[in-house]
C-alpha cells in the first residue's frame, strides 16, 4: 500500500508535533510526504497535473494539519480547491479518486474532554471534520477513521514523540476500511451465527 501524505502547516520549522509527525513520515517505506506551503509557496499555486499525478499513484492519501479554528490552515483548502477539479474528482468522468482511501491526521490545542457535547468545544471531532467525509464521499473514496492527538498545545516533547509509533501504527493499518474490519471480524465468527449476528 503506497501513502501519500498532504502536510498543510503554515511554518514545519515553528511546529513541534505535525514537524515530529512530518520527519517519521519522511523516513517510512512506502510514504510520500509533503510539506504543501514549500511546495505551493506564498501564493499557495499547485502544479494541477503534478499533484493529480501523485494522488493516481498512491492508495491511501493523508491530510495531515494542526487544528486552526475548527478546520485546516489555508494552505489545504487552496490545494483542494485547484487540485480536486471538475472532471478529475467529481462531475461527468471525475471517478479518479473512486477507491482511494482519505484518512484525516490531525493535532490540536484543545484537550479531548473539550471535543464533546458539554465540553467546551462543544462538538466531537467526527462532527467538525465532516466536510471532509463528504468530499470523500463525493470523489467515491473511503473515509478512514481519523488519527487525532489532543491537548497539544500543553503536551511535553516526550508526549509529542510518545504519539508518533501509534500514528505511524494507525496510517500503516491496512485493515483501516471499515468495511475490511468487519469482514474480519465475521471471519473470526463464522462458526458462530448468533455472535456474528450480533456484530453486524
Ligand atoms: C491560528 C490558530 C488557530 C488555532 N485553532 C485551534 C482550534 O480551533 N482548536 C484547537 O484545539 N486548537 C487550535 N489551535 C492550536 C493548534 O491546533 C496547536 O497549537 C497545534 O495543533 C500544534 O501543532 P504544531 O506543534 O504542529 O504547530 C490553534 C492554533 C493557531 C495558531
């Protein structure tokens, strides 16, 4: 399984957690990383073709960002914006994403009791990352379970690297789709109809 990770951090030099993230990425097999705001500089333009090249050659592609304001910094939104075009990801013949698989890896400030109903972010992060479930629902991609670090803002530099084997764990899973887990799951229930019932 080949990976391409899309980093959109305003400054990787700055950052402590999506830089430690971005390195070990750099160094795994199989990973294409990229740092989008040195490659699309202050004017934040792609080379469409390039780009779209990439994301062909690749089966699992990765968002990776800090949390800003509820959402990615800039850098990711203009990348999707010209890359993800009419008749590529969507419209008459945009099925070239159909299949890929999208997997969300983002940090941020906020702790994880923050990111629930009465919590003060109020909202779960399933809910605010729907915008883009639904772009992978439109491009007929798979949306895997998102990988989040929390608390980030206050996290030590041992927490930081503390994160990366299970990141690194969780975007190497190759069982990530969900429906591949459940198949597994009934595998190892078949001889079981009333517990594989129960799962399903
Ligand atoms: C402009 C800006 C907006 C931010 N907005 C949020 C936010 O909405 N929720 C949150 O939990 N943290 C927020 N943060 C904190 C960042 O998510 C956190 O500092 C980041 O994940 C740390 O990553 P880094 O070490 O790679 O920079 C924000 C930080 C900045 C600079």
């Amino acid at each position: 399984m080949k990976i391409l990770v899309l980093t959109a951090h305003p400054d990787l030099n700055t950052s402590r957690i999506n830089r430690a993230w971005f390195d070990a990425l750099s160094d795994a097999s199989d990973v294409t990383a990229r740092d989008l705001t040195a490659i699309g500089g202050a004017e934040m333009r792609f080379d469409i073709e390039t780009e779209q090249a990439l994301l062909l050659s690749h089966d699992r592609i990765v968002f990776q960002f800090p949390f800003y304001w509820y959402s990615a910094p800039p850098v990711l939104k203009a990348w999707m914006d010209q890359v993800l075009s009419y008749g590529f990801a969507y419209g008459p013949g945009g099925n070239r994403l159909k299949g890929r698989e999208i997997l969300i890896l983002v940090s941020t400030g906020g702790p994880e009791h923050s990111y629930h109903a009465g919590g003060y972010n109020n909202y779960s992060m399933a809910e605010f990352l729907k915008p883009y479930q639904q772009t992978a629902n439109l491009a007929g991609m798979t949306y895997l379970r998102p990988f989040v670090a929390h608390g980030m803002a206050l996290a030590t530099q041992d927490q930081i690297e503390a994160t990366v084997p299970d990141m690194l764990a969780h975007l190497t899973d190759s069982d990530l789709d969900p429906k591949v887990k459940q198949a597994h799951l009934l595998e190892q229930l078949e001889d079981d109809p009333i517990k594989a019932a129960a799962v399903s």
